[in-house]
C-alpha cells in the first residue's frame, strides 16, 4: 500500500530522526503530550536537532495547527520502542507542563480530526482503545492505541490525554461511520395551516397567508392539498412560526409529514364573485360595517348570499354569518 500524508498538515519540516522506510503497515495511532503549550514552529526546531534523536510524524501546536516532522512512510523516533513506531503514526500534542497534562479544545478537536483523517487514509476502519496494557503492548483484541507509558518510565501522553482515549476512539469512530453509512434524511418540521380536497379552497387559504406575508407552499398528501409555512430542522423555530400564524388569526399545527408539492393557483379576480360563488375571507378582515370576525371565519369556505356593490352576505347555505366587503373574498371554488 502506497503511504501518504495528511492533507490537514500546514507546516512541514522533515526531522533527520527517522528510519526510513517503516518496516510495519501502519495499523496504531500513539498519541503523545509535548509537555508545553508551544507552537509547530517550535516542535520542527526541537526536532530538526540530530542531538534530540527525537521526532514525531505529526505535532499539533496551541493553536491547533497541525505539523508534519516524519512522513508516514518513515519511523518516527518518538515512543521510546522501534516496533510501535514502525507500525504507529506518531502525534504529539501540545499540552500543558504540569500534571494532568492538559491540552486547549482547539488542540484537542484538531486532534481528532487529524486521527480521523489518519485512519481513513490507511484502512483503520475502527478505533480500539484498553485501559489494560497488557491488550495494548500485544494487540490484543483488536486493541490500535499505544501510549509512550506503555514503553517507558513516563507519564506521557498525561493523564488527561490518556484518561480521554476511550473518547478520542469513540468520536473517530463515529466519524468513520458516519462516512460509511448514507445519512439518514433530517426531520422537517412543517407548520401547516389547512388540509383541503378541493384545490380552489387551498389556493384561496395561500392566498389570505400570502396576502398578510407568510410565504407558503402547498404539498399533495393523498387526497388532501395541504397549505403550510416554512419547514424546519429546529422544532422551537416552528413552534414560533405556529404563533406567529396564530396570532395573525390562522390555524396551525406542526408536522413532520411531507408530500409532494403543487403550485399554488391563481386566484380568480373578486369581479367574478357572484351569488352561490364559494369564498373565504381575507384574514383579519372585518365586516362590512367594520366589526371584528371570529377567527374561525378566516378558515370556513362560505356561500354568498346576497351582492349590494360592495357589499356582500356570506354564509353556509341560506344561514347568514357577516355582511362584508367584496375586497375581503377571495374565490374558493
Ligand atoms: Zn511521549
């Protein structure tokens, strides 16, 4: 297998400290602190001295960039024993100088994304980590982190790198996962505002929500044309456009449902409302005397009943509900 290196490095600079090549397929992560908080700059000098006999593949630096010392076709002189680091890729971390040894979240999430990145471009399909360095030194049960202790009188990589392994391994694997497995599709949540088996009647409820400026859409489910508002991947920002719906005198709810989309009709012009013309009334309007309107009016297809200019009776059937004005209808079928 060809070795590469990792397209995240931003510096480089190529330690004489090395075997060169590896004798080992890489199949181990060994994660070390550097035991200060110094830059990659810092690391490449530190490692560039022959007198050192120290390196690392890669080094991460406070600021969370990320350096390359030894490619990954070479050894690294870095866990204090030939045959980890031949099959290892070795990182040291930028850290602090006391016990435990702490490293900065920057540091820390390039960290993962630098072992994430090594695993996928050398086969690793998973991460495994022991807490027994018995199973870590052999290998065993599928064991592939190593730690500097493992192989000196050291406490690197400290105690909060090391107490964190299980974690870095089940982060990466998550990573690693998510590549392999499609994404499953994201909720939506949807506001809805009406359900309607004859189109017209969805058209003119678009139309009202249109008319206060509420951008709509209207989805096929079935039989039902279904008029909503927004979709969303946060249920609270629905639940806010519900309100805002409310308040404006519309029903709403919220679902996760979807559909197929239909265009939205065009209205037909108020000159073509006539007696037994079915229409609804804008929302919010009010009656042609100007009172106010039970919000369940907004959301009821009514029957005109009688036509005076402007003036116009709507109702279900011969049952009077308001006289209104003839700008505030809009056909429904
Ligand atoms: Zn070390």
């Amino acid at each position: 297998m060809g070795y590469t290196n990792s397209p995240l490095v931003s510096y480089t600079k190529i330690s004489p400290n090395k075997t060169s090549p590896r004798n080992h397929p890489i199949d181990t992560i060994t994660i070390h602190c550097v035991v200060g908080q110094c830059s990659v700059e810092t690391l490449g000098e530190i490692f560039a001295k022959e007198s050192k006999k120290a390196s690392s593949n890669y080094g991460i630096g406070a600021d969370g960039r990320i350096g390359m010392y030894v490619e990954e076709k070479d050894r690294s002189w870095c866990s204090s024993n030939a045959a980890n680091d031949h099959r290892a890729i070795t990182i040291e971390v930028a850290s602090d100088t006391t016990h435990p040894y702490a490293v900065n979240d920057k540091v820390y999430a390039a960290l993962i994304d630098l072992v994430t990145d090594i695993c996928k471009r050398n086969g690793i399909k998973q991460l495994v980590w022991s807490t027994d360095k018995n199973q870590r030194v052999n290998h065993l049960n599928g064991c592939n982190m190593t730690v500097h202790r493992d192989y000196a009188n050291k406490s690197c990589p400290g105690d909060y790198l090391y107490n964190r392994h299980g974690e870095i391994a089940a982060e990466v694997n998550r990573r690693l996962n998510a590549e392999a497995t499609p994404e499953t599709p994201k909720v939506l949540y949807r506001v809805q505002t009406g359900a309607f088996s004859v189109k017209s009647n969805a058209d003119a409820l678009a139309a009202n929500l249109k008319a206060k400026g509420f951008d709509t859409y209207m989805v096929k489910v079935g039989n039902l044309y279904k008029v909503q508002v927004g979709a969303f991947s946060v249920k609270s920002n629905a639940d806010a456009m519900m309100k805002k719906l409310k308040d404006a005198g519309f029903d709403a709810f919220i679902t996760t449902e979807s559909g197929t989309a239909v265009a939205i009709g065009e209205q037909k012009s108020v000159a073509e409302i006539k007696i037994g013309s079915k229409v609804m009334v804008k929302s919010g309007a009010k009656t042609y005397t100007g009172g106010s309107l039970a919000s369940f009016v907004y959301k009821t297809v009514y029957d005109v009943i009688q036509i005076n200019g402007d003036r116009v009776v709507i109702g279900l059937g011969k049952t009077v509900i308001a006289a209104v004005k003839k700008s505030d209808l809009t056909i429904a079928s």
